[in-house]
C-alpha cells in the first residue's frame, strides 16, 4: 500500500480470528498480541469487534475500520481509508430502513425484525460494546 509498507489484515488478530482487542486494550497485552507480526510490518488493520478506532501500539499502528452491516457507535457503513501514508476512518450514510426491509424480506432467520432494528440501526452504543467485550478482553 503506497505510504505504509507492508499491511496486515485480519480479522480479530494477527494470532487468532475470535480473539477480542480494543481501542483501550491494555498496552502490555497488545504487544503480547502483536508479538509474531514480522518487524518490517507497521500497520495492522483488524476487525472483529465493529469498532472503529485508530491507535498507536509500540510505534505500530493499529486500526479497526468498523463493520458496514452490524456497527457499534452509530448508523452507516464504517470503513477506513488506507492512501499515501495516511489513514481516514469514514462512514457512509445509506438508506438503513430500505436495507432492513430487504434484510427482513429475504431472510428466514426468525427473529430477524429484531435483529435489523438492533444491528442495522446501531442501537448499541461503543462504551456498551466495550462492556459488553470487556471480559474476553481479560478484564
């Protein structure tokens, strides 16, 4: 990617795709998570949670870029910007109420109507995620 070097993508961390790190990960745990990411790696950009967040972990930069279908921290589709050495976090608004009715349309999941009103609508907020995450965390 021009501007970062070599990136890494992964879903919850380089050592494991469920494993739970946040924004406010205590920092001895994230060098502990980043521990076998090859040295000439500098930017790794991780999922899992539906958090966005952009933040600095022993001269590495780590980002989460949100979820476009089940965000925490407000409506729209998060996605980051990774151009020239530099990173944009973004949103983008798009018709939620259009989507939940296709969602609800298509789907035989049985408890869908809740389902698109909760994950579509964002109605968690990120501090009640970060509770909510907290303990596989390893607090």
């Amino acid at each position: 990617m021009s501007g970062f070097g070599p990136v890494l993508f992964c879903h919850g961390s380089p050592r494991d795709d469920d494993e739970v790190v946040l924004v406010d990960t205590r920092i001895d745990r994230w060098i502990d998570v980043l521990a076998d990411v090859p040295e000439d790696v500098r930017t790794v950009v991780c999922g899992h949670t539906h958090m966005p967040f952009q933040r600095l972990v022993d001269r590495r930069l780590v980002l989460n870029p949100g979820s476009v279908g089940m965000p925490y921290g407000g409506a729209g589709a998060h996605w980051a910007l990774l151009a020239d050495g530099v990173v944009q976090l973004r949103r983008t608004a798009y018709d939620i109420a259009a989507a939940c009715e296709q969602v609800v349309a298509s789907s035989g999941y049985p408890d869908v109507r809740e389902w698109v009103e909760e994950y579509l609508w964002s109605r968690n907020s990120d501090a009640g995620a970060v509770r909510a995450f907290g303990p596989r965390d390893g607090r």
